[in-house]
C-alpha cells in the first residue's frame, strides 16, 4: 500500500514539473522572439509612449474675496519635460543671467 501511494507521488511530482519546464520554456521562447525578431517593433512602440503630447484643457473656476475680488484665476500655461541623459547638446540648455558667473 505504501508504495503504491509512493509512486503516486512520484508521478504526480514528474507530471508538475514537466508542466512547469514547459511553461518556462515557452515563455524564454516568447522572451526571444520578442528581442530578436520584434525588437525594431518594441523601440518604436516605446518612443511612441515616450514621446507625446498631452493637452489638459480644464478650465477651474475664479475665487473671489469677500469684497468680490479675483484672488485666483485659471491661466493657461506651457510646461516642456526633458530628460537630461538623453540631451546631446547641454550647452543650448544652460541659463546663464546677467552679471553671474557659474
């Protein structure tokens, strides 16, 4: 009885890690086909989440003061990201205001 509930055991342990070679195979596989035969795919599919332009246009509501005044007021403004490992020329970047040496 004992050895029938052995190999048992042992064949079920076989069946598990048959299956789990086979997963693992099949996505080192996937992984490959992705980096070598899709690679040029995947660069352009990431420039494109990279670069983008996104417009919020949501306009908020005056706040007024108790004498009827503006205190805030919605404006419309320009905001430009960069990454600095990816910028070639630093020079054209650096602020430089009068009368200061850096």
């Amino acid at each position: 009885m004992k050895t029938d509930e052995s190999k048992m055991l042992r064949f079920r342990i076989r069946i598990l890690g048959s299956i789990m070679y086979a997963l693992f195979f099949l996505m080192a596989g996937k992984a490959t086909c992705y980096q070598v035969f899709q690679s040029e795919w995947l660069a352009d599919k990431a420039m494109d989440q990279y670069e983008k332009v996104d417009v919020f246009s949501g306009r908020r509501g005056d706040i007024f003061d108790a004498s009827n005044r503006k205190m805030a007021v919605s404006i419309d403004v320009v905001s430009v990201g960069a990454h600095p490992k990816k910028i070639r020329d630093v020079g054209c970047f650096t602020y430089k205001s009068e009368g200061v040496d850096q």
